[in-house]
C-alpha cells in the first residue's frame, strides 16, 4: 500500500490515574489493524506508559476480599508491557512509531 495514511497521537496522561491510556491503546491496535501507520508522542506524563521501571503489582485492597475481585492475587500488566506489544505489532507495515 503506497499511499498508507499516518495517524499522529500526542499523549499527555500518566499511565495509572485513569481509562486514558487503555484507550490508546486500543486506538493504536486499531488503526494498526487497518493499516494507518502510527506515531505517538508521549508528553508531560504520558512518557511513562513506556517506562520500563514500572513494575507488575497485584491490587492490594483485593487481597482480603478475593470474591470481589476475579484477579485477586495476580500480577497486573504494566502500560510499559502494552507498549512493547504494540511495538512489536508494528515493526513492519503498517509501523508503529512511539516517542519520548
């Protein structure tokens, strides 16, 4: 496909204060999918989707209360991990291009 379109995404949200960057990446896997070419610019907060300091955590308030929560005592996947997903989709064509 010659002509691919580029999608351009500024991030600015920090990777745990909300849904944000969940709908990012769905955005991404997305627009991958079709075939759009990807470039996201992490901003302010949003370079720490990528950071690679982040590390996997269970949800502590669950611990004592595990029929409330169905992944109670499991790690959680960290942004960073989404982002190299994402990464590794997009290393031929479409690309995914990610910056901070």
């Amino acid at each position: 496909m010659a002509d691919r379109k580029t999608l351009h995404i500024t991030f600015t949200a920090g990777p745990y204060g909300n849904e944000t960057p969940i709908s990012l990446f769905r955005l991404v896997d997305a627009a991958l999918g079709k075939g759009y070419n990807v470039n996201v610019l992490g901003y302010e907060d949003g370079v720490l989707l990528s950071s690679k300091a982040q590390v996997q955590h269970d949800d502590p308030i669950w611990k004592t209360m595990p029929e409330h929560h169905t992944d109670a005592g499991k790690a959680h996947n960290t942004t960073a991990e989404f982002v190299a997903r994402l990464l590794d989709k997009g290393k031929g064509e479409p690309k995914l291009n990610w910056y901070v």
